[in-house]
C-alpha cells in the first residue's frame, strides 16, 4: 500500500469512530469539528494541476485553542521556526513535543516567539532529533479545546487544553522508571532565554521575534514570554545547549539549541501536570496571565470550560443534514475561520507597540489584535466576521486602525506586529471599508487621514518604504494608471507581478471611494472611483485578458494566457482577467458583451483554467450570477464543494491561508457569497443545505431555505421574505435585519 494510501486508510477509520461519537454520544456541534482535516497534502484536480510546492498544502495545524487565542498549542512533528514550515503534519511518524505556537494557521510565513514542551522517560534524550517518538493516529484525538496522544517510545499519554494566554498540559508516565519534562525556546537565530526556578517549580523564558518580508532578520522588538508551573517539585534539572548538559545549572541564553530539563524520579506521581502562560510582554504578565485565565482550576475544567466557549461560537450558524461528513466540513471550516487574527493585547490589556515593540500600549477596553494574513482574508473571512460577529469585527478593525495612528502608515499585511508587505495590493483598505459601509465600525476624520494617504503618497523617506510602509510601486500607478513592466517593484517581497497589482489597487480604489462617498468627501470619491476603473489599463481586448504593458502603451509580447507569467501574482493571466469584482458589468462590456463573456467563461471552466487553491479566483465562480446564467453558479459551486472540500487529512485544496479557504466553503454552502467587499452586496446561488440559520445578533436570525434540495436541485424562484428576488443579489441589511431567503425548486 502507498504512504498515501495508508494515510487515507487511517484516516478512514478515525473519521469513522468519529462520527459514530458524534452521533452516539454527544450532539455538541463542537465535536464536528476535526482539526486534523487540511494537515496533509492536497490531491484535489486543481491542486495538481495549478499549484507548485507548499501550495498544495493547506498548513493547518491541529490547535487546541480559544478562538482567536494568543497561543496556539498542537503536537510538534517539525522543530524549526522556518518559512513554509508548519509545526504539525499529518504524514510526519514522530512527535517531538507539544508547541506554545503563533504559527499562522494555513500560511506559508513562518512561526515565531514559540516554545516548546517534551515529556520522555528512561534515558535523558533531550535534542529534538533524539527525542522524537512514534505514535498512532488512531489513538490520537484532536479536537479545538482538547488534545490526547500517545507517545509510543515512552509510554506517556499526553494532553492538552487551553484559554487565550495559557495553556494546560498533563502527562502521565505509565512506566515506572525516571521522567522528564523538556521545554525550549525554538529559536533558529540562537537565542532566547530560559530560566529554572526550583522554589517555586516554574520553568521561565523568552524566544525573540524576528520579522520575514521587509525587515527579514531584523527583530521586531519583543519576544514571546512563557511562565510552565509544575504541580510537582523538582528532583533532578539542569540547562543544555546542543549536545552539553550543564546539570544543576539553572539559566542560559543566546546560545544554539537551548533548552532546560527536569527529571521526576520512579516512586512519584506518574501524573506531571504544566499550566503555561504566555504573553508578548514580559514574564511578568504571563505569570499574570496564567493566575487569572487558569488559576487554581484543575484540567477538567478548563477543558469544558473551552469546549462551551467553541460550542457557543459554532451556534452562530446552525445547518441541517443528514450527513455527517458535510458537518464535519462545515463546522470545521468555521474552526479555521476563528483563528486569525490573533489577540496580541494581555489580560490587563498591554501589548508591544507596533512596528517596533519600543513602548507598551494599551488596549482598553477591548483586545488589539495582530497577525492579518490580509491578501487573503478581506474576501470572505472578514465579510463573515462582519455577519456573526461584528463586535469583534469592529475591535480588528480598530487594531488596524491603531496600527496606523504608531506606525505613521496603515500597513498592508501586519504580522508579528510588523509592516510587511508581503503580498500584493492595499487591502486593509478593503476591510475597513466592508466593517465601515455595513455599519460595523466608525471612522474619524483622521482614520481616513491614513487610508488616502496610502492611496496618494509614498514615504518621504527611502528607509520608511523599503521598511513596508505605503503602496508598492505607487508613482508609477498614479503616472500612467497602470504599473508598467519597466517598474520591477523591487523593495517588494513579490516583485513584478505588475499587472496582478494594477488590478488589486483599481479595486482598493474603488472601496476607498465607498468611503469617501459615505463621509461626505465628494471629491476624493469622483477621483477614486474614476481610479477604480484603471483594470482596463491592462486589458487586452484582442486575446480578451489582461497582460503586461510598457509605458508606452504597448503590451508584451511575453504572453500565455493559461501559463504563469511574471506579471501576474502566483497563477495565470487568464484566472486574473476575472479579477474586476468592483464592476463586473465593465469587465463584461471589455469581453464584448454577455455572450462574449459567457463564452469565455465557459471555456475557462471547461479547460480546467479554475485554481480553487488560490485566492484570486475564489469570486470567479459567482460571476455567472451577474450575467444572466445563475444556474452555472449553482452547478460550478456544487462541484468545487465536491471536489476540493473532504473530511480527510488533504482535504483542503491549498493553503487556508488564515481561514480564507474555509470562509469560502462557509459561504458557497449557505448560498451567498460577498463578490466585492467594501460594498453591501451579495451574490445569491442554490445552498448546498435545505436549511441554514445565521444568528444576527439582537435575537434575529437569517434564514435559508431548500426545501427538497436532496432531489430537486432546478431553481425556479427565489423569495426573500416572501417577495420575488428579481436579481441574484441580496443586501447586507437583508441579513442583519433577519428575515428568510427561501429557494423555490424544480
């Protein structure tokens, strides 16, 4: 049997006590959630066809966590804080320990300020190439608040839980002879900090933080912080680095391969219980954190205790079907949507200032958040926070906001509290727009000050841009309304790619002008929503695709329309052309009108040109609802749902990219989809269930009905409260209002 093969098999049979739990046992929407779903490559059609390397895997990791935590805990298979490289894979056969982890859920970024904790017994084999043991994915369980394994090499049964800031570990060695606990800062720059504390049976450290993309090496100016209270005392313990004991030593720093052990001997309790703190602040406010999230409680109970925190956010959205597997989907997807961002802020609200960490903040009375994989999530993670959760919705975007008001420049990618500039476009941009025209948040006269002054200047100083600040290849954008080929965009993670980025700014322009219009600022919004339409810059009609363009205005001969091409952002120039979600009907008047546009279309499903793994094409499914032919929507929809969504291991089709792929399942099966963030509207299509319900909040719910969807699956008119929908479009407020969107079928 294959590798691949035997993974599915395993899996098979875990999916198949596991929904035999569910059930049998527990009707608890959480225990539909499996974590481990996306943690191992990818075989869907698209994946294979369209994605290259860590594309095709979905870098999740199976997190036991509050939602949005602090720290994510999961089983450790990978020991390095490297880009691309996830803590957790499924196909991995050792476990290396269990990880204090600020991975970015489906990301190919890498992990930073993490630690990391190992029980072994027997010999004292503390190195992570040494210490790794076996174990079984058929005894291993994997759920959001709780985790349990065992490790085979030494006969210890693992657990884990958690709340925001802390986590809670608890170990029982089932063989007699001598046990250990390992912990380590997991710094790949030799540093970190880690100190014994015998009196009080704690274990105390720091790993530093390093930033990737601009700045890449630089620190970023604070670490991430653990306090571990043992409930045992210490009989033997000691410091090493790499292959050197130093026995009896209680402290080291900044040296390669760090870490602290202690040894419990034979005639103790075989049962080692851990609560960590963690913080982005000083050991003294995870001390801090760890007293007042986790205290004098006992694992049980703050084990239920998260296990009632995830069932009351799954209850956000409730589906009926009768099969499990659907969800399992479902209700894991809404798992990976609640990761990102992360809650940076303490208990007592400080938090490291950002693009810096050189003062202390305060966040009051709300959390700051961090870590916004925003290329990805403005398209329907945040549209979703925005429906069943706008109060947290609203504290992100004043995060943002605040960002700004410390850094002098709204960013474009912030993670570990940094400018980053890692992908393309401006969206934070699109964020603030959706929260502020769907009433989620307000916007001060100096807010905005921020938004058009990425849209309309560049940083004075060299040092400021090439740190992340501001547009990418601004100046040239604003000269010729396009990025010509002859910008290169080199103080750029992605370089190039300058037609995928004329197309990201036109729509950033165009939400940026929703804005201006709503404040009242009428000028600003004449020019940006003039500037939205700059997609037709780089829109060749002749081979009816955008492609790359000179500054003299003619386009390059460098042109395949269904191969990658440097100008275009990880895929095709033909996937991009469909990216105009701003004015769907201007991209249909460049294709030549609705039959021409149908055509294309259709040829471009037809060839397999759809990469589901990617986002830039995540609205191209939903356009066919703009152009007279709904029922494609319906029919395409369906079989992306079929295909590129499983309850197995690779059964997400590429990186989650912070739940964006996720958010996408959540949408295309209640049956509406936000084509253009940063307006109100939504494309409607048939549900993938006969009936979802979205709580809304004041005690309203958003109802969506298809009756007899198991065998008919033919619209044949849509009611919204009762009245005809005359066009497959429905407004924000018709959801937070609450009412029923019912489909009519044939």
């Amino acid at each position: 049997m294959s590798k691949g093969l035997k993974i599915f098999a395993i899996f098979l049979f875990a999916s198949i006590i596991y929904g035999q739990s569910i059930s049998e046992k527990d009707s608890s929407l959480v225990n539909y959630v499996n974590p481990l779903i996306g943690t191992a490559p990818s075989r869907t059609i698209s994946s294979i066809k369209h994605g290259e390397g860590t594309e095709n895997n979905a870098q999740v990791i199976p997190s036991v966590t509050m939602p949005f935590g602090m720290t994510n805990w999961t089983a450790q298979t990978r020991n390095v804080e490297t880009k691309c490289v996830a803590p957790y894979y499924y196909a991995d056969s050792l476990i290396t320990g269990f990880r204090g982890s600020h991975w970015l859920s489906g990301s190919c970024t890498q992990d930073y300020g993490s630690f990391t904790v190992m029980p072994i017994s027997g010999n004292l084999n503390y190195l992570p190439e040494k210490r790794g043991s076996h174990y079984s994915h058929q005894n291993e369980v994997s759920t959001p608040y709780y985790y349990k394994v065992g490790l085979k090499n030494y006969n210890v049964d693992c657990e884990i839980t958690a709340t925001t800031r802390a986590g809670f570990m608890r170990f029982t060695f089932n063989d007699s002879e001598n046990k250990y606990i390992i912990i380590e800062p997991n710094s790949d720059e030799n540093e970190g900090y880690i100190k014994i504390l015998p009196e009080t049976q704690e274990i105390v450290g720091y790993n530093p933080v390093h930033r990737i993309y601009q700045g890449w090496g630089d620190r970023a100016g604070f670490s991430g912080y653990f306090v571990a209270k043992f409930d045992q005392p210490f009989e033997v313990y000691g410091v090493y680095e790499n292959y050197q004991l130093f026995d009896k030593a209680t402290e080291i720093s900044n040296r390669e391969k760090i870490g602290a052990y202690i040894g419990f001997l034979s005639n103790s309790s075989k049962v080692i219980k851990i609560k960590i703190g963690t913080s982005f602040v000083s050991l003294e406010n995870a001390r801090e954190n760890l007293n007042k999230e986790i205290g004098n409680k006992n694992f049980d109970e703050i084990k239920n205790e998260l296990k009632e925190i995830w069932n009351k956010q799954l209850l956000k959205v409730k589906i009926k079907s009768s099969s499990n597997n659907d969800k399992v989907k479902f209700y894991t997807s809404i798992y990976h949507s609640f990761q990102h961002p992360r809650i940076y802020s303490d208990l007592n609200g400080e938090y490291p200032s950002f693009n810096g960490g050189t003062e202390i903040k305060k966040a009051s009375p709300n959390n700051y958040y961090s870590d916004f994989s925003v290329w990805d999530t403005y398209r329907a993670l945040h549209p979703l926070f925005n429906i069943i959760m706008p109060d947290k919705s609203n504290e992100m975007i004043k995060s943002l906001l605040s960002m700004a008001e410390q850094g002098g420049w709204l960013p474009i990618f912030p993670c570990w509290n940094s400018y980053t500039s890692a992908m393309i476009g401006d969206h934070v941009i699109s964020i603030i727009a959706d929260g502020y025209v769907k009433g989620v948040v307000d916007l001060t006269e100096k807010e905005y000050f921020y938004l058009k002054q990425n849209a309309t200047k560049s940083p004075e100083n060299l040092s400021d841009y090439i740190d992340g600040k501001g547009r990418r290849a601004l100046q040239s954008y604003l000269n010729y309304g396009y990025i010509p080929l002859e910008d290169s965009v080199k103080e750029s993670f992605h370089q190039q790619e300058q037609v995928s980025r004329t197309l990201e700014y036109a729509y950033d322009d165009f939400t940026l002008s929703q804005i201006s219009k709503k404040m009242g600022y009428a000028e600003d919004y004449e020019n940006f929503f003039n500037r939205s339409k700059n997609y037709r810059n780089v829109f060749d009609s002749s081979v009816k695709s955008v492609r790359g363009k000179f500054k003299n205005g003619a386009f390059t001969d460098e042109f395949l329309k269904d191969k990658r091409m440097p100008y275009i952002t990880e895929g095709t120039p033909w996937q991009y052309t469909w990216y105009v979600p701003q004015d769907v009907n201007g991209l249909i008047n460049l294709m030549g009108g609705i039959d021409e546009f149908n055509k294309e279309l259709d040829k471009f499903f037809e060839t397999n040109n759809y990469w589901h793994g990617n986002e830039p094409g995540h609205q191209i499914p939903f356009l066919y609802t703009y152009s007279g032919q709904p029922s494609k929507t319906n029919k395409i929809v369906s079989k992306i749902l079929a295909e590129e969504y499983s309850a197995e291991p690779g059964g997400l089709s590429g990186n989650d990219d912070s739940g964006q792929m996720s958010a996408w399942y959540i949408f295309a099966t209640l049956g509406f989809y936000p084509v253009c963030p940063g307006s109100t509207e939504y494309a409607v299509f048939l549900p993938a269930f006969e009936e979802s319900t979205l709580n809304v909040g004041d005690g309203k719910t958003f109802i969506i009905k298809a009756n007899g969807l198991q065998s008919k699956n033919k619209v044949k008119t849509i009611l919204l409260n009762n009245k005809v929908l005359e066009k497959n479009i429905i407004n924000h407020s018709d959801i937070t209002n609450g009412g029923t969107l019912e489909f009519v079928l044939e």
